[in-house]
C-alpha cells in the first residue's frame, strides 16, 4: 500500500504540471477548445504509441469505453469550465475549488465499494463546505482580501466544475476496477482519445479566434499533452495498487492536496497572484479537510 501511497503523491505532482500548463495558456488567451483538443490529441497518440510496443487488453476496448467515454465526457466539460474560471480575480481559488471533485469518487468509493466513513471523513468534509462558504469575495471591491476571493459567479462556475469532473471520476473509479487485465496505458489512451473529440467538436464550433492564438493553443497543448497521459497512467497505476486495500478514493484526496499546495505555491512565486489573509483561512480549511478524509 506504500507504493500506492508513492503513486498518489506523484500523480499530485502531475497534475500540479497540468494546472501550470493550464493557467499559462490561459494567461496568454489561449483559445480553450483548441487548447484542449491539442493536448488531449497529442496525449492519445502518445498513449497509442507505447500501448503498441505490448498491445495488450484489446479485448476489454468496447467495454472500457462505455465507463471511460462518460468519464471523459464529463471530465473533457469541467477542465473547459475550470480553465474559463481561471481569469477570476483569486486564481489559486479558482484553480482550487475544482480540485474537490474529489468528494464524489471518494464517497462513491466509500459507499458502494467497501470503502471507510468515519469521523475524520465527516470531519473534512465539513472543513470544505466551511471554506467554500467563506471563499466568497468581499463587498470591499478594491480591497486584497476582494481582489484574492471570488465573486458569486466564480464560485458557482467552480463548484459546477468540480461537480462535473467528480462525476466523471465515478465513471473512471469504475473503469479501473474492471477488465484489470487491460493495462492502464490503454485506458488512459481511451479517455484520451474521447476527451481530444470532445474538445474538437467544441473547437469546430468555437472557429473565432486567430491563427496566432491557435499557435499558442499548440504550443502549450503538447507540454499538457505529455503531462496529462503521465498523469492518467499513474492514476490508473494507483487505483490498480490501492483498489484491493479499498482505499481507492484516497488517491483522489491524497493527490488533490499535492495538487492544490503546488499551485498555490506556483500562483504567488510565478504569477504574482495576491494572497489575503482570508485566501489563506481559505485554502487551510480545503487542505485541512482534505488531510482529514485522508487519516480517516
């Protein structure tokens, strides 16, 4: 179970990665469709590429893609909705409340796959809701503490983001315990593939921007692409490792914390984002909450 634990801290760092990738191209307008489409595409190849040197698991495709299409469509929706989120006036919240989606796979997990309730979960989870009620911007609009929260729409479009990609984190949690014979390189190339289609539907409807724009979504789509197959592989590598210890939904708790400090860190050094005394209340209550779900 240590090596799972090792796995989870890995794929934190890994999606700290993806979030940076994210907020850079965000920060420069990329367009988020093609942005996505880009990285999405470039990681299913990547995934097709190595699965190809040991294909393995073939079998297993149709079934797979049932769970991994929903999680992908899901998953493909809340990313879109998060990066949009990303030009709110507290980035590290922004960035960080959809990080939470980590609750519904965890509760599923707990629910209906063995997994454990008890006083810390609770706990945590109570943390949580406390830290989004008071992540909501002041009324003192030229303030820090107002400059680093959210408004009420922010805060919506992140909980609706993160409710979006939790479920999606259902539909992936189910995946990796079934067909465990297909290995996780071809599970990560599936939901690869169905989110590069998702976002290039999107990108077909969303023809507006410039070629210059369109070149900076490529430019920044491959580092997201490498990132995020790294990312799906370990995920699955780790749900394989702790699913028989009925601890699958620490993974998603585990890494979302390595993830959320990583960022905020990445935030104030590289983006100089303002950080308020209230943001920090903020961000310990989420990391607290989700250290508890974690010792329980």
């Amino acid at each position: 179970m240590r090596f799972g634990f090792f796995l989870s801290i890995l794929l934190g760092c890994l999606w700290a990665a993806v979030g940076v990738t994210v907020a850079l191209a965000r920060n420069k307008n990329c367009p988020i469709w093609h942005f996505y489409t880009v990285g999405a595409g470039g990681g299913a190849f990547l995934c097709w590429l190595f699965w190809c040197f040991t294909p393995s698991g073939a079998s297993a495709i149709p079934q797979l893609l049932v769970f991994m299409g929903c999680a992908a469509f899901f998953n493909a929706l809340g990313q879109a909705l998060t990066m949009y989120n990303l030009k709110a006036s507290g980035r590290s919240l922004a960035f960080t409340l959809p990080q939470i989606n980590f609750v519904f796979p965890f509760l599923y997990a707990a629910l209906f796959m063995n997994g454990v309730i008890n006083f810390l979960n609770v706990s945590g989870f109570v943390l949580i809701t406390v830290a989004i009620l008071c992540s909501c911007k002041s009324a003192k609009k030229d303030s820090l503490e107002s400059q680093s929260l959210l408004s009420l729409r922010e805060l919506f479009l992140g909980g609706s983001a993160a409710v979006i990609i939790g479920i999606g984190q259902i539909f992936l949690l189910y995946a990796a315990t079934i067909k465990n014979d297909a290995p996780p390189i071809l599970k990560a190339a599936l939901i690869l593939t169905v989110s590069a289609i998702v976002y290039g539907i999107g990108a077909c409807i969303d023809h507006k921007h410039s070629l210059a724009l369109k070149l900076h979504a490529m430019h920044y789509g491959f580092f997201w692409s490498v990132a995020a197959m790294l990312s799906y592989y370990v995920l699955l590598r780790a749900l394989s490792v702790m699913g028989p210890f009925n601890r699958s939904g620490i993974v998603f708790a585990l890494a979302g914390s390595i993830t959320i400090v990583i960022f905020w860190l990445f935030s104030f050094l590289k983006m100089h984002d303002k950080i308020s005394r209230r943001q920090m209340i903020v961000l310990s209550l989420i990391l607290g909450g989700i250290v508890a779900i974690r010792l329980g």
